[in-house]
C-alpha cells in the first residue's frame, strides 16, 4: 500500500479528535499529516504516531499535495471546502451532511456498499451516526430475508451534537447535585435527568432532520428505494454511545436464532444477546468498542415475519469517524 | 358522597407517599386513614390534611372497617394480603401485578374502562405504569380510527423500580464526577451514563415481563384483543417521568390534526406539540402535572394509516398513584 498525504479538517472537533486518534490506532499509511481547523483552533499541538503537529487554518491553499482529506467541521465548511480539495486532486471522505443526498456523490457504510466508494466523482460521504450502526447491523438480515419496513426510536448521546453539549450535560447534572439553577445554552432545555424527542430542526411534517436522514440515507446506502422506514429520534442524558430500538418487517422468514447467526458472522457487529446473564448491549459498553453491538434479538409475531433488535454504537467512532476512515482505507486497498 | 375509612398499603414507598400526597391534594373524603407498611417503616409518622398518622405493620387484622384500600407493597404483599382485606368488606385497589391478568379482576384506567370497575368481586388491579400512559393516550384515536398494531419504545425512570434506584442513579453520577469507582446494587449494571434495555424478568422469548405487561394490558384495558402490540422496555438515568415513542397502524384514516383535536379534548391528557417553538412533551414537564403529555404527533406514511407520537407521564403519579386514587374516587362517586 503506498503511502499518501493525509488532511484532517475539524481536527480540533469531538470527531476530528477521534480520526486522528484512529489514524494512529489503526496506522494509517499516511506520508504526511496536515490537521485543519478554524482560525479559533490554529496553534492547537496534536499528537500522531509519535508525532507533533501544529494545527493550522483551513485555506484552498491547504489542499496542495493532499490526497485525502476527511472533513468534519460542520455542512458549510464541506460546501465551501471540499470543492477546493477535490479541484486540488484529493478525494474527499465528508462527515456532513452537505453531500449525502447528493445523487453524484456515493454515501458509503464499508460493511454495506463498499464498491460504493469507487463511483465517486472526488466526494464520498459518511452517512449519519444513527444511520450507519442501524445499516451495519440490518444489511445481512436485509440479504436474508429482505426488509420491508422499519420502525427505530433512537436513544442518542449528547457527543453527537459536539463537546459543548458533553459539557453541558456534564455542567448541568453539577448543578442539579448542588441544587443550583440549571442553564441550558447548546439545547433549548435542560437534558441532565430528561429526554429531548428533537435532534436537529424541524419539518412541516412534523419529523426532525435527523429522522429523516434515518430514512433517506437508509434507502440509499442499501440501494432500494422500497424500504420503508420511520423514525422517533431523542437524545438521552448520555455522553458516548447511540442505543436504538429497531423494529423490522421481513419479506420472508427469519428465526432470531437465525438472525443471530448471520449476525455473529457479519464483519465489523458483535453480538451480546445473552438475557439469562443479563448481557445486552449498553453505551458504557459501546464506548470501548469499534464494532456495532446487536442484542434483545427476539421475533415480533404481531407481523408475519418481524423481529425486534436493540442495537448500540460508538457514535464517535463508528458513527463519525471511524467510518471515515474505513471508507479511506478502502479506497487504498484496492487503488 | 359519604366518608369511608381507607386503608394504604406500603405507605412509606415511592408509590405510597405519592398516594398520601395525592389523598389530600385531591381532598379524598375518607373518614379514618391507616397507613401501613413493613416492620422495617412501623413507627414512622407522616401527615396528611393536617392530621399526623403513624405507621403501622400491616396484618389482616388491619384491614377491620376499612372500606377502601390502596395497595402498592409488592406482587407478595398483595397476594397476601389482598384477600384479607376484601374479607373484611374492603375493596381493594391495587398497584402491583398480582392480579391484573386475573380474568376475575378489572384492570382500569378511568379515562379508558371506568365501567370495569364495578364489576370487581373486591379487588380492582391498577395497570402498569408504562401501559396507563399509552393508553389514556390512544383510547381516542382508538375509537375514532381503530387500531390494528402499536410498536413501542420506552424511556423509563428510575423511580419506577423505586427509591433505592433513585439513590443509586444519584450516588453513581456523584462517583462519575469524582472519578470514582461507579457501584450498582439495585441494577445489574450501571444505569448513570447508560440506557439498560432491560426492565423486569425475561422470558424464553427473549421479551421482558415490561414488554409482555404493555402487550397483555393493552388489550385488557381497551377491551381487544386484536390489538397487535411490540414493545421494547428500555430505563434511562432519569429519576421521574416515561416517555415513549408510540407507532400506530390504524384501521380508517386519521390525520396528525385531526389526532391533536381529539387529543385536546381528552380527560386526562395534555397536547403539547408545537415544534416551532420547540415545545414537545419531556420528562422535566411531566414531573409537574398529573395529565399525560402527547405531542411529536405526525403521520407515518410507511402504512395506509399510521401515525407517531410521543408519550411523557409522571410514572409515580398518572403511572401509579394518582391511577389508583382515580379508580378510588369513580368507586365512590357512583356507589
């Protein structure tokens, strides 16, 4: 595998953060390493493989000799940015939501569409946190027995919104011991001791973005448009880990013990479904982890082939950016 | 409406003081008040209407000239002690499960069945707390509509396994914020910085007894059977207040505002659904009322008629409580 020069834009971010400690984790093959950030972050020293690196501003410029550049800094940065690194000669792995709906940009889960990636005019997105474990999890499920229906309320980390709010809930719940007046400033109210039914802005219709992203990005990354999905998004009073109820509608048959097979043998998801010794999965358990954790798996009989699963990620990692990375790995293994 | 003698069973718990509260809120008429409980709470004084009362251990012999009592000690405590109390001509109204799946005990939310309760033969059973919520919530939409199949997903306190687990969700955050060692006594696992996807026993099937209770009680308290139910019980670190995500199939069409019209005129029940000005039902609110909370209300086009919404109640009160005081209050009123 040769060696490539690699860019981090957001490299300061919660997310960013974590690509460069996986870079290093995973020893990605990188050359040189050049990490972006707004004006407020430049001078910021990070370590990589032993390494010091000086984060600087994000400018066109910044781009020369990339190859890849993986974007976290937020859907206006990718919009003003990516174009200038792509125009430059790097593919672009984007974590926003800019391009994902993009039909001339592939939205790739590695585990799902991997031959996604190399359809790509420059761009290839990282799909939505909730999004991405819910798809790892249901994609050999979905080869089986195909899936015509899904019904997921999510269970979200506060990490999703950013650092801001992981301090937020963590200021708040202080203030709550202290019996002290709590402030809310990155939500609209208080989440330490309660659950917000709103993740991103609102549609006329009533749903979130983040709801519907749980259902286009599903219809796209899995490639049929038939699957029907809705969605109930909260955010929980956690710090790291996405937890999601997934109820699933099938075109055929499929046992949980079966589902459980095929699932235990699909790359990158872990099964941790043993009630008797109350084994399941949980976000304190998902934060030490890469991989998707599916358990609760049990058969819905109030249709003629459901099922019911509960399924748990690291929404930094494999929600954001480990993902990321995957996809730029596979871009390298086969280039 | 003439003054009774009532009787509370396991007066000093989380349920049992909100009962004694919610017995002078509401100024029930009762003549004499016993309250009773454990060896362990005997001798504790607690005042209700002005008046100081002590403790009691509950015996069968407490149960002489009792008209009403409200029992919520447990599923032992009731099968127990249930039957003595009726012997002695009290009817009795109870929180625990012992007896809601008896063919010979009505199982009454007041906004759903009211008229259930007089075909008790002395014991009247009070639903789950997960199960009162929904259903308050549906019987409206239920008789305009129909229903043929509820997927749900909840968000449960702590205090719904009690005031051990209220101190323990505190103790453990006060550990993560010292950085010290978290301890878990009354749950398997740690439940601050977690959603434990576990609520009751499991069963072969992979449900939880949570999950089967939302299932069975449904059908019971809407007096239908053809209700198809999947649930999946989750408890978040909340001390008080579920929420619950709610996926209805309906029989004929009904639109969101046509839902959020007959919502607003529901006894019980309290339509907060104004997105734009981020208003939805949260736990934080619910704390604070005695209706159930609905909004998130919106059309699921993923069936011919379907809708979502999302549930919020004070688990103690609407959950428990206040339920049992209600079916107390319709016994009196009529008889």
């Amino acid at each position: 595998m040769e060696k490539v020069n690699v860019a981090v834009v957001g490299a300061t971010g919660a997310v960013g953060r974590e690509m460069v400690s996986i870079l290093e984790e995973r020893d990605f093959p990188f050359a040189d390493l050049k990490l972006l950030a707004t004006e407020r972050s430049a001078g910021t020293i990070m370590n990589c493989k032993g390494e010091e690196y000086e984060v600087e501003v994000t400018t066109p410029e910044s781009f020369e000799g990339i190859d890849i550049a993986l974007f976290s800094a937020g859907s206006t940065a990718s919009k003003n940015l990516a174009p200038e690194a792509v125009k430059r000669g790097a593919v672009v792995v984007d974590n926003s939501s800019a391009y994902r709906m993009d039909p001339e940009v592939p939205l790739v889960v590695p585990e799902v569409n991997p031959d996604d990636i190399f359809k790509n005019n420059g761009i290839i997105a990282n799909p939505n946190c909730s999004t991405i474990q819910m798809v790892a999890t249901l994609e050999p499920i979905y080869k089986a027995a195909g899936i015509k229906r899904i019904v997921v309320s999510t269970y979200q980390a506060v990490s999703g919104t950013g650092k801001d709010a992981m301090d937020e809930l963590e200021e708040q719940t202080k203030s709550i011991a202290n019996e002290e007046e709590v402030e809310s400033e990155v939500y609209p109210h208080q989440i330490s001791q309660n659950v917000l039914p709103h993740i991103d802005v609102f549609f006329d219709d009533g749903y979130t973005k983040e709801e519907k992203k749980m259902v286009n990005e599903t219809k796209k990354i899995m490639g049929d448009d038939k699957i029907k999905v809705t969605a109930t998004a909260a955010r929980v009073p956690v710090s790291i880990g996405h937890a999601e109820a997934v109820n699933i509608e099938m075109e055929e048959e499929l046992t949980a013990d079966k589902a459980r097979e095929l699932l235990a043998q699909a790359p990158g998801v872990q099964v941790v479904d043993n009630p008797e010794e109350n084994e399941y999965p949980m976000q304190i358990n998902a934060e030490k982890t890469d991989d998707v954790l599916v358990g609760r798996i049990r058969e819905d009989k109030t249709v003629d082939y459901g099922l019911d699963l509960w399924i748990v990620a690291n929404n930094l990692r494999k929600g954001a950016a480990l993902n990321t990375i995957q996809i730029a790995e596979t871009l390298l293994q086969k280039s």
